[in-house]
C-alpha cells in the first residue's frame, strides 16, 4: 500500500509519518499493495477550538473510496482515532465483498425449494 502524508497548517516530520506508517499497517494487511492511502493533518490556529488538529484518510481501493476523518487536540491521538475507523470500513467492506461472491443473502427462484404436495394436506378443487 502506498502511504502519502501531508499537512495544512501545519508541518509533517519524520516522526509523524513513522507513527503514520505503524498505525496503518493492520489496515496494509487487509487490502491490495495496488491501493493508495492519503492522510491529511490539519492544524486549526482559532485559540477558540479545543480539538485543534484533523487527521483526514482517503484509502483509495478499486472500485471504491473509502474515508475517515477525526478530530483531536494531538495529531496523534486523531491518527490513532482515524485508524481505528478507516479499519472498522476496510473490515465491512471485505466482509460485503465475500458475501457477495458467496451469493449473497438473497435466495433466486430457482434456489427456493418446491413445497411439498404429496405428503401434506390436499386442497379440494
């Protein structure tokens, strides 16, 4: 998986990008070395909002886009609460890929089984 960090308002060291870089390494696991992740931090300079920073995560796979954005008074604690949830999305949308190819929840018509008619009941015609 590719990982691109960047910051608005804000510089990005090596130490963030590292921390970056371990925390996302579960949500690696999970999807195809193709996909791309970018991760965003934001730094709110108004002395009036308590959570300063925003940490922004697009994982971009095929065929679907997938976001998390939170917000915390360290730009490490709001990577460690995107992480978290861009995990829960990568963990559903594979289990709604697999359910899928098994053939999904809903049954056909041609699936269904037919209702047995000679052991039961007869309705009068």
């Amino acid at each position: 998986m590719q990982i691109e960090v960047k910051g608005r308002n804000t510089q990005v060291n090596d130490e963030l990008r590292e921390h970056v870089e371990k925390r996302f390494t579960k949500v690696a696991k999970q999807v195809s070395e193709l996909a791309r992740l970018e991760v965003e931090l934001k730094e709110e300079k108004n002395p009036a909002i308590a959570e300063k920073v925003t940490a922004e995560a697009t994982l971009v796979l095929k065929g679907v886009t997938l976001r998390a954005r939170d917000q915390a008074s360290d730009a490490r604690h709001a990577i460690n609460l995107c992480e978290e949830e861009l995990s829960r999305q990568v963990k559903r949308h594979r289990e709604k890929r697999r359910g899928r190819r098994k053939g999904g929840a809903a049954e056909s018509i041609r699936t269904t089984a037919a209702p047995d008619l000679e052991g039961g009941t007869q309705a009068a015609f």
